[in-house]
C-alpha cells in the first residue's frame, strides 16, 4: 500500500511562504481505482509529483509497504514500481515512439508487442510506432502516447496528472475506454487526477483536495453526489464550453 | 588489413566483408584492394594522390564503397578524388575515414572529393568520420574534409555526413552549386567530447529555377568541445532554400552557429533556423519516470537526437 504521512510542501515566492501541501495524511490501498479532485490550484498535481519524486516535500513520509520512500530518487520510486503520466506530456526531438515504449517496458520489446499499447490507447500503431515525438504530434496523440507508456512499464501504482487535459471531446471519449479497461486488466493501483465527472464514476473512491488540505475522501458513492455541479466534476461539454 | 583495421572499416562503412559492387580501401596511403565493375571504373590519378571514380550513364542501384584507414602514427596525407556520375545513374556511394592512432604524433586525413552529377542522375552519399586509439596516445587525429557538388539539371544528391566519435580536429567545408530542378539534402550528424574542435561549413549556390537545398544539421557538444556550424544559402533563381541547425550543448562546451541567407533574386524563398540549448529538464525527468537514471536519460537523449 501506498501511504502520505503529515506531507507538507512550502515555497518561498515573493517573500512569502506558501503552503502548497499542508499536512496531508492518506492512505491509497492496492488495487484500487482513486481519483483525486479538486479545483484548480489546489495542491493535486503538486501531490501526484510529490508521490514520483519530482518533488520534494518540505516535511512528512511517503511509505511504500511500510518502507519509506521520501528520501529516494525518481528512478528509485520507478523500480520499486510508480509510474507517472504527465499533464503535459514532454517532447523529443528524434527520439520514436517505438524508442519510448520499449524504454518504458524496460525490454527489448518487439515491434508487435509495442503495438499492443498504442492500439489500447486507441492509436492506429501503424501510423504511429515510427515517429518522432516532436512538435509533429497533436496534444492528444502526445497524451495517449505517454497513457501507453506507462501501460507497457505494467507497474504496481500509476499516476496520472489530469489524463483529459488537452485533449477534444472524441479522443475524450476513447480515453474513457482506455481508462474502464485498465481498471478491468491491470493489476495494481491506480490513482488518477481528474476534474472529469465520467472518470470520477468509474474510480472506487475519491479525495477531494482544495487550498493544499484533503477536504473529503471516502467511496465513490458517497463524495460523487456532493461535487455534482461544483468545479471539482464537470461534464466534458460544461469543461469545453467555459 | 589486419584486426584494428578491419574494426576501422566496420565503424565507418558498416561493412563486414568485402562489398557488392565497386570498392577502393585504401589503407596507410596504399591502395589495398580494389574492384571496378562492368558500370563503375575507379582509376588511379596520375598527377596527384587519389581516384577518379567514373559512373557510365544510366548505372542503376549499383554502389561504390571507398574507405579510407590511418593506422600509422604521424602519417598525413591529402588526397583527391573525382566522382563522375553518368546522366540518368543512381547510385550509393559510401565514404569514411577512420583514423586508429596509438602514438604521439598527429595523424591526419584531407580528403577533397568532387562530384560531377551529369542530367536526371540520382546519389546518395554517406560519409562518416571515426577515430579512436590507445588511452595514453597523445598524437591528434585529424580530417579536414573538403567537399565539392556540381549538380546540373534535375539531379538530386543526399548526403549524409556523420562524425559522432574520437575526432579531435575537424574543418569540413563544403560547396554545392544546383542547376535548374536540381534538389540537394544534407543531414549533418555531429558529437564532439572532450577538447575536441569541429568547423562546418555550407555554401550553396541556388543558380537554377526550381533548384532546392535543405541542410539539416544535428550536434551535441560536451566536454569542453568547440563547435562552429556555418551555413550559406545563395538563391540566384526561382528556388527554395532551408537551413537548419540545432544543438544540445552539454558540460563546458562552446557552440557557434552562424547561418546566412542571400536572395539575388525576387523568386528565392530562403528559410534559415538555428536552436543551441541544454537537454532540458522535463525530458531528463520523464525518462527517469520510466526507471532510468539521470546518466542513462541523458545518453538516450543523445541517441535520439543524433539518430
């Protein structure tokens, strides 16, 4: 199980501290589906870093196991199995797709086999498994390309920062799809940041994280009803529309 | 040719045994073997060193391979070869130039090659650069290519020119002149580590309508390397020209990228860009997401972007 003890994280921004994580304690059991929500600027994504290592907390744990992480490296937390999907999917000038998944499977995959995850991402791998992840690809292709590598690394918890940015309605609606199946195959936990009411209905649970503070975490059931209508679930047209 | 030079040969012509086709290896400034085929006629040059390599009209997919192997200590050449390439023939030629020096003396290969592309003929060159050596050889390995390219009428040449390794010294300097619906592309690959220096330089004459040039040059400079990458483009015509220079600049190193544009005619549509940066941060951090560490990131990084 993956545990936050007492996580806190300040910054110094125009001579004044801030807290951006203040004091968040949490506990992310194995294989579960939890979505983390929240308006925007409250701290998710901040903690989502926290929990790969690209940040460091100013104070608290991060326990994996029981083992305490806090301390060690974003390749370290990668090989005891954390994976992490980025909100803005990061580019390469002359690295391929095929270059990445394989990185990602940490094998020798074969081309076939790099192909499976590209086609449950719902991209046609023919199209796709030789270009270079450039300026070329959309914002959607990037997004799906980086969902895809953390589906080929397989690993016990991924992370995803807001799947849904930047992409448009219709490769929105293949990435609920993507997204129902992963939950219904992959083995492990998956925690996912969202503002979106469709991914919140599929998640087992959820934490709703405003001002750096969890404010609510329980069942899907029972923090779904009470963000309807707020900023924290919207529905994809209301998002697109505002 | 014995192990090392054998080694030589794989690293720069991707060859492992002797080639289809037309060859000349040549080897400590000796010709060590060569073949002519019933298309491709390589001849010795009388008045200087060097081969004249004759392409008849209308040779298809056939290739000429000419390495060139410095083992020798000390050993200095200058050496000139003339490529004449038939009307309506498409061929591959193959160059190189390995330098294997174990001593304290600097070794060092200046190649000027000419290419004479006759009407509606179609090259691709490749050309790459290795050195390597003992740990505790102190003497330089040195190349100072000197390309030439007389395009005429619908010709097309691509050229691709690599140096990724073990070359202390490099000026390379190049000079394309396009006849009308002549296209020209050059891919320029380029590592230089330690206090190793390289200097590149393009000069191409658009002189024919619908003539094309695209020079595309990728580096990474690390150490405390010096990389100097100077490209002209000339439109004289109705013509399109693009120049691209980018570059990863890692540790001590200097770059200097230095591209030039000139229109002498309303109808040319020259572009040039230039990037010099750092491996940035995020792409380091996504690859360590994905389980490597940062040495490994960056290595991958450069693979990459060199590829």
């Amino acid at each position: 199980m993956l545990s936050v003890r007492n996580l806190s994280l300040g910054v110094r921004e125009n001579e004044e501290d801030i807290e951006i994580i203040k004091n968040i304690t949490l506990d992310f059991p194995d294989d579960r589906f939890i979505a983390i929500t929240g308006p925007n600027g409250g701290g998710k994504s901040t903690l989502a870093r926290l929990i790969a290592g690209i940040r460091t907390p100013s104070a608290g744990q991060i326990l994996l196991d029981g083992q305490d992480i806090t301390a060690l490296s974003v390749t370290e937390r990668a090989k005891l199995g954390i994976s992490f999907a980025f909100q803005q999917p990061v580019r390469f000038k002359g690295l391929q797709v095929k270059d990445l998944i394989r990185i990602a499977a940490g094998k020798d995959l074969s081309i076939v086999d790099a192909c499976e995850y590209l086609s449950a991402v719902g991209l046609c791998a023919r199209d796709y498994i030789d270009r270079e992840i450039n300026a070329s690809l959309s914002g959607g292709e990037l997004k799906r390309i980086e969902i895809a590598t953390v589906l080929a690394r397989g690993t016990r918890i991924s992370v995803f920062d807001e799947p849904e940015a930047g992409i448009d309605l219709w490769s929105f609606q293949n990435l609920i799809q993507v997204f129902k199946k992963m939950r219904e195959t992959v083995k492990g936990t998956i925690i996912i940041i969202s503002h979106q009411e469709r991914i919140l209905e599929i998640a087992d649970s959820i934490v709703v994280i405003s001002g750096g503070e969890v404010t609510d975490e329980g069942p899907r059931d029972a923090i779904l009803p009470k963000l309807l209508g707020t900023d924290a679930a919207l529905q994809a047209c209301d998002r697109v529309l505002s | 040719m014995d192990i090392i030079e054998k080694r030589i040969i794989e690293e720069i012509a991707d060859l492992h045994e002797v080639p289809e086709g037309a060859y000349n290896f040549r080897i400590n400034s000796a010709t060590d073997s060569r073949r002519s085929t019933a298309n491709i006629e390589i001849r010795t040059k009388e008045d200087k060193p060097g081969i004249d390599i004759i392409i008849k009209p209308g040779t298809k997919h056939e290739s000429v391979h000419i390495p060139v192997v410095i083992s020798e200590t000390g050993l200095k050449e200058v050496v000139y070869n003339d490529f004449y390439i038939g009307e309506d023939s498409d061929v591959v030629i193959v160059a190189g130039c390995g330098i294997y020096n174990c001593g304290n003396q600097d070794a060092q290969h200046d190649g000027v090659h000419r290419f004479f592309v006759e009407k509606n003929a179609r090259v691709k060159y490749v050309e790459k650069h290795y050195g390597s050596g003992t740990e505790d050889a102190t003497g330089k390995r040195i190349m100072n290519p000197r390309t030439e390219v007389y395009m005429k009428e619908d010709t097309s040449m691509e050229m691709e020119m690599v140096q990724i390794k073990g070359v202390d010294s490099t000026f390379r300097s190049t000079l394309a002149e396009l006849s009308a619906g002549a296209e020209l592309t050059v891919h320029e690959r380029l590592m230089t580590h330690e206090d190793q220096d390289a200097e590149s330089e393009y000069t191409v004459e658009l002189n024919g309508d619908g003539s094309s040039a695209n020079v595309v040059s990728r580096s990474v400079a690390r150490g405390t390397s010096h990389q100097k990458f100077i490209s002209k483009l000339h439109g004289n015509a109705k013509c399109a020209g693009h120049s691209e220079c980018d570059s990863i600049i890692m540790d001590g190193a200097r770059i200097e990228a230095i591209p030039e544009i000139t229109a002498t005619s309303t109808d040319a549509a020259l572009i040039h860009e230039a990037a010099i940066g750092k491996i940035a941060g995020e792409q380091i951090t996504k690859l360590m997401t994905l389980g490597l560490t940062e040495q490994e990131a960056k290595e991958q990084i450069v693979n990459g972007f060199l590829k």
